[in-house]
C-alpha cells in the first residue's frame, strides 16, 4: 500500500528543457495533464514530497504551486533525505513511491517501495525502476500514476497480484544482477561450455519437476538455435520419461536416474548441469556426485536455501536469492539463456 510519493522535479514534473530567453532567463516546460494529476492525487489522500538538486527562482515557483507535504531543494542526497522523511512520518520505504528520471535518482528509485521512471528516463534509472511509465517527462507520465495506484493498492484487483509478483520478480533479477560473484561465475561456466564443446565434449543438463522442464528448455537452446544458424551443439537433458524413471528406479533406486544416464553417455571433461530449487533433490546431488568422480565439470543451480553439506556439492553453485520456487525456477531460464547465447556468440558470432 503507498501512502507516500516522492518526485524528481526536473525531467518529471517538467520534460527536462531549458528555454533561455533574450535576457537570459530561463523557462521550463510543464504539461497541464501532470499539473492536474498531481492535484487529483492529493485529492485522492496521498501524501506528496519532492526533492529536487536544482535550488532556483523556478523551484519557488514549484514549491508554492502545488501541495506538497515536504519538499527539499538543492538536494542530491536523496536516498538519505528518503530515510529522513520515514524517520520523521513513520512511513516505511516499502509505502512509498518514487518517481526519478536521473543519475541522483537510481539510488532512491531502487530503495522505494515503488520506483517509477518516465518513457525517456536514463538507462541505469530505468534498470533501477520497478515500473517504466510510457510518457516522457513532462508530457503527461504522471497522470499514468493515478491508475497505477489505482490497482497497486487495491487488494481485492487483479492487477495488484500481477503487480505483486512482478515486484518479487523484479527484486530477485537487481540482486542478481548486483552480485559480481555470481555474474563472474555465470560467464565462467559460459567460458568452460566454449572449451568443452571445442574439444567434442557435451553438456548434460538434469532437474526434476519443473526444473526437469528448464533443463529441456535450456538444453534446447544449444541444440536448436538462440539467435544464429550455426551446427547444433552437442547437449541433452537427461530424461524423465516413465520408461526410464520406472526402469532405473526398480533396478537400482530413483536416486540414480540421473547418475546412470550419466554413466552411460558422459565422458572426463564433459559437464553437467543440475538444476534444483532447494538444492536437496537427491536425484540431481546424486549425479553430480558421479561426475565429479569421474572428471565431469560440475554447476548445481539453485534457490537460496543455506545447507553446509551442498557449499561443496560442485564446482560451480549458483544460487538465486529467493526461496519461492517459480520465482527460482524464472532466474534459472534467465542464466539458462545467457549462457546459451554467449556461448553461440563467442563460437559463432
């Protein structure tokens, strides 16, 4: 639920212009659809805040032309003006919204509970905001706001549960993306795929479940194509299908489905990659056990559950951080795909 919004002035409320006259007066141009929306959205209960780097004679005109609870000018600190204004209120982070288009934006638009950019917004603010508004600065974004709220605080809407996972959606993808170890890592295992498929290795992917589904999908994309016709590319994943499940399973034990097609096809400096959202499929562990005694390049991927037993279960772990599953399972695709297109372009672009 918001309570609170906080603007950026300046490529927000304005489209982030300077007309200078003969005189060398500047003048700034303001749609009149966002001077009414800002009204409409007071109107409508919420508290209004704005905090603006720029400290001059059209800020005055800012600050006592619309109704604002705070309002801070000179200010490019403004995550630390954000902490103040909860301070003060009581308001938590996770109850405001925030809407920026700028460098000194990116900070406070990632700490919001709700960070919104205009169309025309720089490309690190709209990597650090939730929601991308389709109007530029100025030219009528912040009347696109009303509806947003509209939905994002209605409960009982269905666009709140839409807005709702994509934000779980959204916060999973910013911290992977800021977590050098992990991004060095995904291109490393990229790097080793190159090697292997060079030398007439392969790669074998395995999952159970759903992730049984992403390591098809992900197999595929070598196999097939991701962008180029180039050969394919020698990868598979390990089956699931009920002849082999019930076939393996009552011959020797369901933990070994994965582990004894691995047996049967893979070779010393080939990989496998498992794929498992609480890392304790004992069918996948069970597979990367074998590899790894047998020379087989080993990645586990999974979601972010802490277990001391599986920090050395391969050579690469990759985890994403969230424990809800579909949440996990959209960042697997999301590595999935990275390394099957950076492999095809390295060896074929």
């Amino acid at each position: 639920m918001i309570e609170l919004i906080v603007f950026d002035i300046d490529g927000v409320i304005t489209d982030g212009s300077v007309i200078i006259d003969s005189q060398g007066h500047e003048q700034k141009q303001i749609n009149l659809k966002d001077i009414d929306a800002i009204f409409e959205l007071h109107r409508r209960g919420f508290k209004l805040a704005a905090i603006t780097g720029e400290d001059t004679e059209i800020v005055d005109y800012f600050e006592k032309r619309f109704p604002w609870k705070y309002f801070y000018r000179g200010n490019k600190t403004k995550k630390e003006t954000m902490q103040q204004i909860e301070e003060g209120t009581g308001i938590s982070r996770e109850r405001i919204c925030y809407v920026g288009d700028g460098k000194y934006d990116i900070e406070p638009l990632t700490y919001a509970g709700l960070g919104l950019c205009p169309a025309n917004a720089i490309d690190k603010a709209k990597n650090a905001a939730d929601i991308i508004l389709q109007n530029d600065g100025g030219k009528g974004c912040i009347w696109e706001i009303i509806s947003i709220l509209e939905k994002y605080n209605d409960e009982n809407c269905a666009h709140n549960y839409f807005f709702r996972r994509l934000e779980e959606h959204t916060q999973i993808f910013k911290k992977l993306a800021s977590d050098q170890d992990v991004t060095d890592k995904v291109m490393e295992i990229g790097d080793h795929i190159i090697e292997i498929m060079k030398k007439g290795g392969g790669l074998y992917l395995c999952g159970n479940g759903g992730s049984a589904a992403d390591a098809q999908h992900i197999a595929t994309e070598f196999i097939s194509r991701f962008y180029k016709e180039r050969p394919g590319l020698n990868a598979e994943a390990l089956t699931v299908n009920t002849s082999t499940l019930t076939a393996i399973g009552n011959d020797y034990s369901y933990e070994r489905v994965f582990a004894r097609q691995l047996e049967a096809k893979a070779k010393p400096g080939d990989m496998v990659i498992g794929i498992t959202t609480s890392g304790t499929s004992k069918n996948v562990l069970e597979a990367l056990r074998y590899a790894e005694k047998h020379e087989i390049e080993t990645v586990l991927l999974m979601g972010g559950y802490e277990d001391p037993e599986l920090d050395e279960a391969a050579d690469y772990i990759i985890k994403v951080p969230s424990l809800i599953t579909p949440r996990i399972q959209e960042a697997h695709i999301f590595i999935g795909h990275v390394i099957a297109e950076y492999v095809e372009h390295r060896m074929f672009g």
